[in-house]
C-alpha cells in the first residue's frame, strides 16, 4: 500500500508539472477572453498543487521525485492534436474545453484514490493536503461544466 501511495504521488507530480507546460499553449490559442482566463487560474492552480504534493512528499519523510505519468502525457498529446485539427473560434474552444475536463477527471480519480491511501496508511497530514487539492479539481470541474 505505501510503495503504491507513493508510486501515485510522483506520478500526480509529474502531471501537475507538465500541466503547468501544457496549459500556457492552451490559453494562448483559445479564442474566447472567459476560456482564456479560466485556462490561466487553473494554471495558477496547478503550480500551487505542484507545491502542495511537494508538502506531501515532505509530510511522509521522502524527496519529491516525478515519474513520468502515461495517461497524462497521453491527455497532453490529445489537447494538442485539437490545436493542430482545428483552426481559432468556438470548435476550437470547446475541443479544449473537453481536452480540459479529461485532465481534471483523471486528476480528480488520482487524488480521490491518494487521499484513501494516506487515509489507510494513517498519514493524516498528507491525507488534509490531498484532500484540499481535490476540493479544489472539484470547483475546477464545476465551472468548466457550466
Ligand atoms: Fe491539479
Ligand atoms: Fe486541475
């Protein structure tokens, strides 16, 4: 159960550090002013759950370490394919849009199953850490829904 809470965590490391690559590309080629500025709070978001998992790392006595996650990268991959398939306007927007919610499901599934591993390893300062970064995917994809 540890080596897999702490397998998933330099995973969800990886894709939150990618992510903060990935979404600048995003924002600069959305066409609606309300996706732009959406894409850019969560980019905020995002390097502070960069941050945050770092603080989990720490709260179990390892170094922050990131191995590469496939499905995020995979994710990344089809978000940039619907740049290259579309061309600026509302198709565009609302590929990303979808791209976008992919990304916030997979790390709402991550961070749920984290949280029940630190939970289950009695890790109580990194299961209030995780706990605060899901609440937060949560708000992220309610907007995004609206
Ligand atoms: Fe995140
Ligand atoms: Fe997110």
């Amino acid at each position: 159960m540890r080596e897999l809470f702490e397998h998933g965590l330099k995973d969800i490391y990886w894709a939150e550090k990618a992510l903060t690559k990935a979404l600048p590309k995003m924002q600069k080629n959305a066409t609606s002013p309300d996706l732009q500025n959406a894409i850019a709070t969560h980019l905020e978001e995002t390097r502070g759950h960069v941050t945050i998992v770092e603080a989990v790392f720490e709260s179990i006595g390892k170094k922050a370490k990131a191995e590469k996650c496939d499905a995020m990268q995979g994710l990344i991959e089809e978000g940039d394919s619907i740049l290259k398939e579309t061309s600026p306007g509302p198709v565009r927007d609302a590929g990303i849009i979808a791209a976008a919610q992919k990304v916030e499901h997979y790390e709402i599934a991550t961070y749920g199953t984290l949280a029940t591993y630190a939970k289950t390893l009695g890790e109580k300062t990194a299961l209030d850490h995780l706990l605060k970064i899901l609440a937060q995917e949560k708000i992220v994809m309610k907007h995004s829904q609206s």
